[in-house]
C-alpha cells in the first residue's frame, strides 16, 4: 500500500478527496489529540502527543 494511500485512511478519507478536505481532517484530528488541549493533565498531555505522532 502506497503511503499516501495509508494518510488518507488515517485521516479517513478517500484518496481522490480534495485538498480542502485533506486540511479539514487534519485539523479535525489535531483538534482532538493536540497536547495543549489537556493543560493540567500530563498523562493526557502525552498520550495527545503519542496519538498524533501514531497517526502521522
């Protein structure tokens, strides 16, 4: 499977989506995993981080 191919799935789109929709699952899925988004959490704060560098 080419990697590309693998990104899409990721972000859980088809590999023929657009550009603006690649962008919008991009920052969809940092929305959610993003570290800076558990400030008081530190085991959040790192399972945050691990997701995001799981996934790309």
């Amino acid at each position: 499977m080419s990697d590309y191919v693998c990104y899409y799935k990721i972000l859980g789109l088809k590999f023929n989506s657009s550009s603006e929709e690649v962008k919008k699952a991009y920052r969809n899925l940092v929305k959610i995993w993003h570290p800076d988004r558990f400030p008081n959490n530190s085991v959040e704060q790192k399972t945050g981080g691990r997701e995001i560098q799981k996934n790309y």
